[in-house]
C-alpha cells in the first residue's frame, strides 16, 4: 500500500522536537515558525507536558463516556478560568472540524432553524457541515453542496444584517482571525455589528477560535481584543500540544439534553491530561503574555523591513508578504536555505504560527534570516 496523495511535502522528516526547534535523524536542527500549523502551543516534547501524557497511559489511556472521567470536569474548571468563561459548560471532541459540526448541530438544535449564516473566504474544515460552511469550492465535493449554507461577504455590515434579518439561520459562524485565508482579521466594527445583531435576530453567534483562540493571538480567544461575547466557542489546534483534541464552549442559556451529542472518544484520558499538561504550562510559564510580546516585536520588526510589503495578524498568528518573490518560493528558500519552518497561505502569503513560548532571540534569530534571504534577491 502506498499512501493517498494528498498533500504536499516537503522532503524532510522531522524526527525529534525540543521547544521551538525541531531534528532531523542526522541532527540538523530546524527553527519551527510554524508549529506544525499552530499545533504546538507549548512547545516540542515539554517534559512536563511528556510526564503528563506518560503517566497516564501508564494509568489508563482510555475508557468510554458512559462513566465518570474527573479529568473532564477538572479541564472544564481549568479552561473555563484560563479563558474568561466560568460560567460556560464543555463538550469535547477530536479535531476542529468536529467541534465546528457540533456547534452548528448545537445552534441548530437550540434555534429549530436549519441554516447558517459564514463569510467570505472562511475555513471552518472538512467534514459535511464544516467545509459547507467553508468558502472554497475546490475543497467541497457534490455531496457536501447544500442550500443550508450562505455567505456574505467578511467586514461587510449592510450584507451580514440583511442576511441575518431573514431570521433563517440558527447561527452565523466567524473566525477569531481568518487563518487558511492568509491572516485576515474582521473588523472590529463589524465583529461587534454582528455580535449585536445576532443577539437581536435570535440567531447564535459561534466563535471559530480553533486557530485564533488558546492563547495565540495575545488575548485566550482573539475575540477578546473586540470585547464581544459569543453564544458558542470552537477549539482545537493547540489545546493539547499536538494531542487530537476539539472542544465546544457553550454558553450556559444552552440547554443540554441526554444523548444530543456524541462521541467515542473525545474527551478521553490521554487528551485531558495532555490539555490539562497545556494549560499548567501556560499558565506558569506567562505564555499567552509571551505571545502577546514577542508577537508585537515580530510584527513591528517585520513592518520596518525593506522587501516586506505587508504584515498582517495579532501576537504569534502573522502572515507577510514579500516583493519580488512568491510566498511558497520564500518559505522554501527559508526551509532549504536557512533551516527554518514556516506556514503558507496561498500562494503569496507567508504564515508564522510559532509555539507560543518562542523567545525574542529565536524571533531575532528568524529576523535575521529572513533579511539576509531579501538580501540575495537584490543581487539575483
Ligand atoms: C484547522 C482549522 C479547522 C479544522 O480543524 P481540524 O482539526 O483540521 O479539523 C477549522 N477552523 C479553523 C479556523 C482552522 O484553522
């Protein structure tokens, strides 16, 4: 058997990881701006984080939802004071895409309506609900069409209200930051028009914080710089460090009923002890604080450089864009070149998605790398 060709490699295999930095079986050691996609929030193999996830398997890896795992009502308590919402319950599950469909089954479910409202160059994943709700056509088969789903354009007001004063959708479904579409952020008018008029049309309003949310952007969940209050939260990415793990925040107007939502084995005991190994690590080592920092260094640093041409995004979640050279071509020169992993974008824009502990020498050390890249085009 071979594998289903789907993705696009890179011809390197990591093999070992330590922090911000990742090793080949030879032990060429790489710079990881990527975070295997915003995954990794604590960093490579923390030992606290190793012992955790050890231990427990060591324990007891698995046993099913039908009984009482204590380790989901402390990570319940944990996230619910490290994010802001105490009052909120928790439904776990396995991946992003999964705590999407769960949420806009939620909405559904609560509203009795059957549509939802996203918006233009959305990522919401890539089961049924989610990549219906996500605004690329390439990625959704003719299965997955469905007249449940519609858009309007992002940071358009007049389009979102008319949409919305249909009272047809059970939800409208945003991003804390669009990631997948190159770090674009909803205006701050229109992230609070919305939040308003959602709560005035009965619709519920779902965060998409998968790759926004868990510390990255300097705030717990990227909608906190906007001050709103969403009906529903969507997790995943870096809740357990590369741990599959979704989570749904649920406000506590929501009623649960017995059996509405399901899973084998989301919220199991290996993720909750590698989320809950998350958590502990981030709160002692200040990293949504980290984030905060050395995001606004990186920024501001890579706004003063000559040959960027923009910089878009909050704390650790950046996407640039280079003169004279494409993203996918520059993120190879840095990979081959310069031993340092970055994220993409399309074609022109290149993604930094570091562990939230990266440090200001590592942000420097790729500062640097990246002027002397720039550097060599001017003498191509
Ligand atoms: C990655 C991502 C998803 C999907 O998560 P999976 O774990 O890959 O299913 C959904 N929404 C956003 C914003 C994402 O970045």
């Amino acid at each position: 058997m071979t594998l289903f060709d789907v993705y696009s490699l890179y011809d390197i295999e990591p093999v070992r990881g330590s922090g911000s930095h990742v090793y080949t079986a030879d032990g060429t050691e790489y710079l990881d701006l990527y975070g295997g996609h915003a995954v990794i929030s604590i960093g490579h193999a923390h030992p606290e984080y190793v012992k955790r996830v050890s231990d427990q398997v060591g324990k007891l890896g698995f046993y099913s939802n039908s009984v009482v795992n204590s380790l989901q009502e402390q990570l319940a308590d944990r996230l619910g004071m490290a994010s802001g919402y105490p009052e909120y319950t928790l439904f776990l599950c396995n991946s992003g895409a999964e705590a999407n469909e769960n949420a806009m089954k939620l909405a559904s479910f609560a509203t009795g309506r059957k549509k939802i409202l996203a918006f233009g160059k959305a990522f919401h994943g890539r089961t049924f609900g989610a990549v219906a709700a996500t605004d690329n056509p390439r990625i959704r088969a003719p299965f997955n069409e469905t007249d449940h789903v519609d858009f309007t354009p992002l940071n358009d007001i007049p389009a979102m209200r008319e949409a919305l004063a249909s009272r047809e959708y059970a939800a409208a479904i945003i991003e804390g930051i669009q990631g997948v579409s190159g770090i674009h952020e909803p205006t701050s008018e229109f992230i609070k028009a919305l939040a308003s008029e959602t709560g005035k049309t009965g619709t519920l309003l779902i965060l998409d914080e998968i790759q926004s949310g868990y510390g990255r952007t300097g705030q717990f969940f990227a909608h906190q710089h906007y001050a709103i209050i969403p009906d529903i939260i969507t997790c995943a990415k870096g809740i357990a460090n590369g741990f599959p793990m979704g989570a749904v925040l649920i406000a506590p107007e929501i009623e649960a009923k017995k059996g509405m939502l399901g899973t084998t084995f989301g919220g199991n005991h290996l993720a909750c002890a590698a989320a809950l190994a998350v958590l502990d690590v981030m709160e002692r080592e200040k990293l949504v604080e980290n984030a905060a920092q050395v995001g606004e260094y990186l920024i501001e640093k890579l706004r003063a450089m000559p040959g960027i041409k923009e910089v878009r995004g909050r704390g650790l979640m950046i996407g640039f864009e280079a003169e004279g050279i494409s993203g996918s071509e520059l993120r190879r020169r840095l990979l081959f070149g310069r031993r340092i992993f970055t994220g993409g974008a399309g074609e022109s824009t290149v993604r930094l998605l570091p562990a939230l502990s990266l440090t200001r020498e590592q942000a420097d050390e790729f500062l640097a790398a990246l002027e002397a890249e720039l550097k060599t085009l001017e003498t191509e």
